[in-house]
C-alpha cells in the first residue's frame, strides 16, 4: 500500500501539472478551429442559395425570401441572415436579427480570410467579428451579369465556442484524474501479486509445461483463476468495441420491447419463414394437438414475436391447421399466452413439391452444405420456387400497415422475397437472415439461376449470416457474378440505387429458455432418463438431437461410437449413446437414404457389441417436444454435435444452457459455425472417426473440475450472446439506418421548393 501511494502523489502532481499547461492550449486550438469551421460553413451556405437568392431578389414580393431565411436560421448556430441592398439600406431580414444592427460596410479590395483548400471559385467576400467575438458577419456581394444587386450577410452565433472549450478543459481534468488512479490501482495489483511470488510460479509452471510433466494444480489456484478470467477477457477482445459494450446489457424480452418502443417506435414487425411456430394436427382419436417443429429457426426467433408483438407469416402444413384460422386465415399464438398473429399461408402439393422438396431443398441446400451430395436443379422446380416467394410477398404487402414496416425474412427458401417486397415497399425495412452456410463464388455458380437469387437478396436492406466467413463468400459471389458496387472496408454491397449491408449475426437461444423451467434437478433426470431406457444407474450416457439430415453426421457418429468400443473396450456395458432425430424431408431419396443409413450402421454396431442387458446405441426416431430433450441435456454425460456442415446449430447452445449444474462435456464438430463461440468445448473433425473417438473417451474421462471450469465459460457466452442480443444487434443497425433514411429526407426537403424542373411553374 505505502508503494501504491508513493507512486499515487507524484502521478497526481504530474498529472494535475499536465492538465494546467494543456487546458488554455486545447481551449484555443479548438477556439480557433471551431471559429474556422464556422467561416466556411457561410460560405459554403451562400454558394448553395446564391443562385436561388439572386433570383428573388428581384421580385416584387419578398415572401418566398422570407421563407428560405427561415429555413436557413432553423441551425441553432446561424443567428440571423438579411439582404443589403448596393446603398447599405437592410432590405429583408429574418426576425432575429439584431435591431442594432445596420448592414456593414462594403468588403476591402482583398479577402483577409484563408479561402478553404477546395477549389472554391467565389466572388469576394468578408468575415467581421464584432463585441467579444461572439458574433460573426459574413457578408457576401450579389451580382447578376456585371450588376451589383446588394450583399447576403450571414450573422453566426459563436457563444457555443466558449462552452465547448469550458467542457473540454473539465473532461482533460477528469480524463487524467481517473487516468492516475487506475494507474495506481494497477500497480498496487502488479505490486502486490508479485509480492506473492506469482512470478516464481508462472515461470515453474512454463518449465513443467515444458518437460511433459503432469503439473501441480494443487500449488497454483491464482494462476488457475488468471487463467479462467484471461480466457473471458479474450474473447471479448476478439469482439469490435461497440459490440463488447453492448453485450454487457442483460438482453431479455423486457429489454428488447424498451429497443424497439425507443430506436423503432410504432414500427410494425413482420416476420416471414417456411416453417410456423405453432402447428395444429389431429390425433389417432381425432383429438387437437399442438406441435413445436424441430427447427432451430423457430427455436430463435418464436421468442423475437413473444416479445415484440407482430405477425408471422409461415406456410400451414399441419392438418388441422386450417380448422384453427378465423376468416383472413389468422390465428392467435402461443395458444396458452397470445402475444402475436401467426398468418397462414396454403400451398397446393404441386407448389410444395416444387418450392420446397425440389428447389430450396433439393437444389439450394446441398448447394450451400459441402456434404457431397449433388444438387439437382429443375426449371418447373423453379418456376413453383419463383411463384411460392411471390405469394408470400403478396401477403406480406396485405399484412403492412405502415409504408416502411420491419420484415425479418427467414432462411434459403425465400432467396427472392426480398426484391419482391421492395419493388411494392420501397420504404420497407427488409432484414434478411441466410440460416445455411453460404458457398465460395465456384460453388454457388453451379446454380443455373444464380444472378437471379443474387439480385432477390440485394433487395434487403440488411443481410445476415453466421460468420464472417459466410459474409465473405457472399460478397465475393456478388462481384464475381453481377455488375454491382462492393465496398468491403463497411461489407455493403449497392446495385441499381439500393446498398444491401452484409453482416455476421450469431443466432442463439432464448435465455433461459423456457423448456428448463419446471424441470426436476439433475439427479432425477438422470434417474429417470436411464429407467426409462433400461440403463444402469451408473452408465455414462451420450446424447445425440437433430433431425434426420446428411448434414448432420448422424453415421459418422455411430462410427465414432464403434471406433471408441475397439479402442477402449473398457467403455463396453458402461457407455451408451442416445440418438434421437426426428425424420425430416422423407419423400426425398437423399433423406430417406441417410434414415436408413443410419437404422442399419445402428443395428451393426449393436449386434457387435451388445449383450442382453446392454446396447452401445439407442436410436429413437421421432420427434420430441422441448421439455423432453432438456430432461435429456440434464440427464447426459455428453453432447455430441457431429455436424458435416452448418451454418450454426442451436443444439449445442440447448445442451449449454440446460445445464444449470454447470456439469457434462460437449463435443462439437468444427464445421458448425457455432465452434467459433464455444471454443471450451472438444471440438473434433466428424470426418474423422478416430480422433472423435479419442476426443468422446477425453471427455468421458475430464476431471470434474475442468468441466465446470468449461462448462461456466460457455453458459456465460451463451446467456450474454442470447437471441435477445442477436435480435437486438440487427435491429439497431435498422434503426440506424431508417434514421439515417430520414435525415436524407428532411435534406431533400429543404432543397426542394425550388428544383430547377419546376422554377418556371414556381413564378406563376
């Protein structure tokens, strides 16, 4: 502490010394710059009008030179303008003009101000400062063809100057009096932990790293708490600035109505996506139910409505969906807690075969996922593909009630939505968000519509992807194929007047989520997921949740799984894997090929090694609701997200936040685009069974300790990055730029009474 402060004072006295000297010098290069700025400001005020002033002056009436004055004086610092004529008489001035004040003399033979660096050809003119200083003339002489028509004089309110120069001397002193105390802070904390002999450790601990030798944890718990803190303070490091401060909001719903009530007030929020919400089916005795889809997409974005209100529009596909519609084909979701209107839109099995099973995900999909398997493209595919976004952009104009809503468009399937609902709603806000990976420009040009998909896309205003690297591919396809203006320094992209600007968005999850509460603690879970698969107690259990997809790695894991049982034969009757996957997209071969795939790889492995009371795999093929596969999270000694490609995978954020007990290992494929978050888990290559193998045993073997250490750094990334935030972040770039719309706006405004095309209709 006596190092601390001996440091202390001499810094406070430097410091205050600094800031006594550098106060006045500050204070009169920023005098002198502002008073600069404002002397070119009037000019540059007078070229603007000066056509349109001389032009008035010579008409009878004054009135329309009253009303562009007015217009000029709305700057809180342009105080007064008025019109000399060549005798010195005040012609016309606006009402705040000083009545004091008479037109000043004629400007001397040669201009004392340094005219500004641009080549600025003007006739001369002159700068006065009157009183104080705190009023500036600029007074600029009118002439028309060899005759003098009088003077425009300017009058500048600089009394601002003088407030500025006070804030920022008060701003230095503060800057540097908090400047010396983090400084000493930090050397009393550098001071006090070297006391402690942290340097010795560090230095013996690089040593045993070194060697191989296994090192003491027991003798070094701060480093290991440095460690854990470091790891934190990294990845927000890897963030830009604006960003890192803004995850530091506790996003929630809450926090996310405030959003949009303050940055998009009254603005109407549409969302647009193949896949509903809500589905509405019969049971086997003709019963109602209501299912959730097992889709990440609804997964993220449900929360977004249940938050903000609006409308969604999504085609109805469960059979009991129409009987569940009022009379424009509206129904009020959630069903236990309306909070916004779900539209349902009909496609006939022709539109749906072609849009749906042929193009978007015969043909777009494996496009977009390197999975090797060869997209197939179709022009009757095409055709079903362009009508279906068509229909949907006619429901989203009948949906708007304002001219410049908010429309969120989900997904691969609507490539074209965007230009469809901009060439109707120019004013429209359109946040597009691409939930697949995007394909390097070689790739992509396979696809025999490709300038056309390009062009739909270019119709958002906003473009989101995943990662950066996504964003990247897109950009370069966009210069590769069409003829458009790319400015990659700020990822915008403009073709035909319109700028589409690409980002990367993160998806996440809600947080918490809702399928955790009402959840039983970890123990019963565990309890009661192995009684209900015939497990013992003590069995390690793995978990598997996804649909049934080639993209996936559904066989890769199975193969894995055989792999670790060679390996490792002492996992053999004490390790089983859960798979549940929901079939999906069946009537397609490369679907049913990968179920059954899957189905035969299981029973193989099974038959290998099972005995009577055991089998390594458990495959149950059917969908399960969100309670259900968080009651498996909870219950689980791992997770294992084996995707080939993905552009993020919400699975593995699921599996992070059900696990309240900050307990089990996640293994995660590093072709998922969320590996480039939750880097504290084992992140393998699924192609290679072997080493996921190695990676499944390192986690069945991780000592609890550094479980929980992994496990509290993704549950803290996960709840921060959570999908209020990802929501968030598009929205306030929205924001941003409808106001930036409205400013340019009010711009036109002012320079539009008198555009040169109308001027002879102007003088009637």
């Amino acid at each position: 502490m006596r190092l601390a402060w001996r440091f202390l004072l001499p810094l406070g006295l430097v410091l205050g010394l600094l800031a006594w000297a550098a106060s006045p010098l500050l204070g009169n290069l920023i005098d002198r710059w502002l008073r600069k700025d404002v002397e070119l400001r009037s000019q540059l005020v007078f070229y603007s009008i000066e056509e349109t002033v001389i032009r008035l002056a010579q008409e009878p009436l004054g009135l329309r030179l009253d009303t562009l004055f007015e217009r000029l004086t709305r700057d809180e610092r342009l105080l007064a303008v008025g019109l000399c004529a060549p005798d010195g008489r005040l012609l016309n001035h606006t009402p705040t003009w000083p009545l004091a004040l008479a037109c000043p003399p004629p400007p001397a033979p040669a201009p004392t101000l340094l005219a500004p660096q641009a080549p600025l050809t003007a006739p001369t003119f002159d700068i006065e400062y009157l009183g104080d200083g705190s009023l500036l003339i600029a007074s600029f002489p009118l002439a028309e063809e060899g005759r003098d028509l009088g003077r425009l004089v300017i009058l500048h309110d600089l009394s601002y100057i003088e407030r500025r120069s006070t804030d920022l001397e008060r701003y230095l002193m503060l800057f540097l009096g908090v400047l010396g105390v983090l400084v000493a802070a930090l050397t009393a904390v550098v001071a006090r932990l070297t006391l402690k002999g942290w340097v010795r450790q560090v230095k013996q601990r690089l040593t045993t790293a070194g060697s191989g030798a296994e090192p003491d944890r027991a003798a070094d718990p701060e480093i290991d708490a440095l460690v854990r803190e470091a790891r934190e303070a990294l990845r927000e490091l890897e963030l830009p600035r604006g960003l890192a401060d803004a995850i530091r909001v506790d996003w929630t719903p809450e926090s996310l109505r405030r959003l949009l009530r303050s940055e998009l007030p009254e603005a109407q929020v549409i969302v647009v996506s193949n896949r509903e919400p809500y589905i509405h089916v019969r049971g086997d005795e003709g019963q109602m139910q209501v299912q959730h889809p097992a889709s990440g997409l609804v997964t993220a974005l449900e929360p977004i409505l249940r938050a903000c209100g609006g409308t969604w529009i999504a085609h109805g596909s469960g059979d009991a969906d129409p009987a569940m519609v009022d009379g424009r084909d509206h129904v009020q979701v959630p069903p236990e807690d309306p909070r916004y209107e779900l539209r349902r839109l009909w496609l006939s099995d022709a539109e749906q075969e072609g849009y749906y099973y042929g193009f978007a995900n015969e043909g777009l999909w494996p496009l977009c996922h390197i999975v090797f398997v060869r997209p197939t493209f179709r022009a009757e595919d095409w055709a079903r593909y362009e009508a279906v976004n068509r229909k949907f952009a006619d429901a989203v104009v009948a949906e708007a009630r304002v001219p410049n809503p908010v429309v969120l468009v989900q997904d691969y399937h609507f490539a074209l939505l965007p230009r469809f609902i901009r060439q109707r709603l120019p004013e429209a806000t359109i946040i597009t968000f691409w939930h697949i990976p995007w394909p390097n420009p070689e790739v992509f040009g396979i696809c025999p519509w490709r300038e056309e998909i390009l062009r739909g896309l270019l119709g958002s205003t906003i473009l989101g992807f995943h990662t950066q690297f996504h964003c990247l591919n897109f950009l370069d396809s966009v210069d590769r194929l069409l003829e458009c203006r790319i400015d990659r320094e700020h990822s915008t992209a403009t073709t035909g007047g319109q700028v589409t600007l690409v980002k990367p968005y993160p998806i996440s999850i809600a947080w918490p989520p809702a399928a955790l509460a009402g959840q039983p603690p970890v123990a019963a879970c565990r309890a009661q997921v192995r009684a209900a698969h015939g497990l013992a107690p003590d069995s390690l259990l793995a978990v598997g949740v996804e649909r049934f997809d080639y993209t996936k790695g559904i066989a890769d894991r199975f193969r894995a799984v055989e792999c670790l049982l060679d390996r490792h034969p002492e996992w053999r009757g004490r390790f089983t894997l859960l798979q549940i996957a929901a079939p999906s997209r069946s009537r397609l071969p490369s679907y049913r090929h990968t179920q059954e795939e899957a189905l035969a790889l299981a029973t193989t492995i099974n038959q290998r090694f099972g005995r009577d009371d055991w089998v390594p795999i458990l495959l149950v093929p059917r969908h399960h609701e969100p309670e259900e596969v968080f009651t498996l999270f909870r219950a689980a000694d791992l997770c294992l997200v084996s995707s080939l490609h993905d552009g993020m995978n919400l699975v593995a954020k699921e599996f992070v936040a059900a696990r309240d007990d900050e307990d089990g290992v996640l293994v995660l494929s590093a072709f998922a685009g969320v590996s480039r978050e939750l880097q504290e888990a084992l992140i393998v290559n699924p192609y290679d069974s072997e080493a996921m193998a190695a990676a499944i045993h390192r986690g069945l073997r991780l000592p609890p300790d550094q479980r929980r250490e992994r496990m509290r750094l993704m549950r803290s990334l996960v709840s921060e990055h959570n999908v209020y935030f990802w929501a968030a972040r598009m929205l306030l770039t929205a924001a941003r730029l409808r106001k930036r719309a409205r400013i340019r706006a009010q711009i036109d405004a002012v320079t539009r009474p008198f555009p040169r095309d109308r001027r002879r209709e102007a003088r009637r």
